[in-house]
C-alpha cells in the first residue's frame, strides 16, 4: 500500500491558509531541526476555518527530551504520551489559537498499532487527519502508513463486537463509538454517527484501500446504487472475548483520560479555562472552575471532575 493511496481530506494548506503558516513558524521556531511532521485533525479540519476554536495538531518530534527541556515532562512523555501544550499567535489583526500533543515519531508508530491496547492513538487517527508539513518524504510514507495500521487496528478490533454484517456506515459508527467510549467525553451521543457521516467517503476510501490486508475478517460488497455493505468474518471466539476486552479498554482508557487531564494542568497554559469550554461547548451545560480548584488543582480537581460526571458533562 502506497503513500499515495491514502485518502488524504482536503483543508487547509501552508500556501493557501496564513494562519496555517502562523502557527507552523511558531513551532519550527520552538523544535527547530528535531521538528519532523505536523498533523491537523479535529473540529477545524472539517470546517478548514482556524480562527474558529482551537486548532489541533499532532506534532512528531525526532525525540521527547529535545521536545521537552524539563526532566519530569520529559519522563511524563514517556509514561503517558502525549504532553500537551497551549500556543497562540497573531495573524494580521486576529489571533490563532492551537493545542498541540507532542510525540516521538517511534512512539506515534507504536501507538497506531496494534502493539497498543488501549485505542487512544490508533482510535483517533483511523478518522480523517491531514499532515500540514512533514520533514522529509521518507517520514510523510511512515505517517500514512501508520494512519492506515491505525485503521486496520481500529476495525480488527471492533468487528468482532459490531453486527456481523450492516451498512459501511454503521461498520465505522459502530467502529468509532467503542473507541470513543474508551475516553471521557463531553460530546452528546450520537457524535460516531455524526463523524461517520462526515467522513463518508473518506471511510468508504479507507476501507476499500484495506480490504486486501483485512480479506480474513472483512467482506465488502457494492450494489447497483454505489452503497457499500459489509459481512464480518470473524471467529465465534473472537467475538467472545470482545465484550471483555472493550469493557476492560474502557476502564483502563478513562483511567488514563483523567491522568492525561491533570498531567495538562502543568503543561498547558489556561488549561483549566480550556477545560471549562471545551466541556460546556460539548454538553450543552454552563462550566464553570471554582476558585479553590484554580488554587489547588491537584487536591480538588477530582471532586471536581466527581461533579461534572454526576450532572452528566461528559461520560
């Protein structure tokens, strides 16, 4: 499978987008030669507006301790990837704002596939991204790599506890919920539905381009009106044990969702205001940090977090 066939969405360019270029001067300034791909995902790759939200980005770095001078962030990359971190700048009169997740270029490959249980990495970014930059063409080739090992995870592991057979929509739906329930999450349900059918043709893409890899487990067939349909091929002991692997995922992911919340108080400026909106733009609910978590965050951030699962701000 080459770099080529990989369904790259479209969005925003560095030749075509300022406050693209903004922010990928920033972070160069910052990385420097150790800087070797930027990818851009989320909200504002699918409304190509990046002075609307936060942009996110994924920034590969050669190694976590050139990424990061201070020793404990360092050691906390490497624990619990990624580190995350806050960066806005001007562009003419407006402001870009962007939070970006560093990784090693090796730790990103390891996480998108199947090496990892946990579907943090692999989960994510069998969805649409784009690289925006990339050091080299050698490195562009190893990320679309791993975006299509991520897909293939991401689908191996979810067929065996989906239908066996269904629409290629409800494949990826059902798909992207079990990935997303492995995470706290603000969004209402029904959000898998609502990527799955943005992204249609990007999964439907996606799964053609994996069908000869993934011939052992999944069929796929084309009607007369272009729909696609799928039949899982999965064995009766796979789909066994499915139920408990995703049920142990869920615990072990939202386990570590909540360590990942209180590691990005020490790297991500305004974080606890970034918190607040990004679950009050989610739920539909009024956030708001009380004045003893600002002072205190380690010792009252988890009654905090207690709250805002009881009134149902994320699950």
């Amino acid at each position: 499978m080459t770099a080529a066939q990989y369904p790259t969405p479209d969005g925003p360019t560095l030749e075509s987008s300022a406050p693209l270029r903004a922010l990928m001067d920033a972070l160069s300034a910052r990385f420097g030669d150790g800087l070797q791909a930027v990818i851009l995902y989320g909200s504002c790759l699918r409304s190509t507006d990046l002075l609307d939200g936060l942009v996110d980005f994924y920034v590969l770095v050669e190694s976590t301790p050139k990424a990061e001078p201070r020793l404990w962030l360092r050691l906390a990359g490497r624990i619990l990837p990624p580190n995350v971190y806050y960066l806005e700048t001007p562009v003419g009169a407006e402001t870009v704002r962007c939070k970006y997740a560093v990784l090693s270029l090796r730790q990103f490959e390891r996480g998108t596939g199947p090496g990892w249980f946990q579907s943090y990495l692999w989960g994510r970014f069998a969805q649409p991204v784009k690289p925006v930059w990339c050091q080299s063409t050698d490195v562009e080739h190893r990320l679309h790599a791993a975006f299509f090992r991520s897909g293939e995870t991401l689908l191996r592991r979810a067929l065996p506890a989906l239908p066996p057979e269904g629409s290629l929509d409800e494949l990826w739906q059902g798909a992207l919920a079990l990935s997303y329930a492995t995470e706290l999450r603000a969004e209402k349900q029904g959000r898998a539905a609502e990527l799955a059918g943005h992204g249609r043709a990007f999964y439907a893409a996606m799964t053609q381009a994996l069908l000869p890899r993934m011939g052992d487990v999944l069929r796929l067939e084309i009607h007369a009106d272009g729909s696609l349909t799928y039949r899982g091929t999965v064995t009766a002991r796979a789909r066994r044990f499915a139920p408990a692997l995703w049920a142990l995922r869920r615990v072990q992911g939202k386990a570590l969702s909540v360590a990942r919340l209180i590691k990005g108080l020490f790297t991500f400026e305004g974080g606890l205001d970034y918190l607040a909106w990004k679950l009050s733009r989610h739920s539909g609910q009024v956030v708001e940090i009380p004045d003893k978590v600002r002072r205190r965050p380690l010792i009252h951030i988890w009654g905090f977090m207690r709250h805002l699962y009881r009134r149902g701000v994320f699950r």
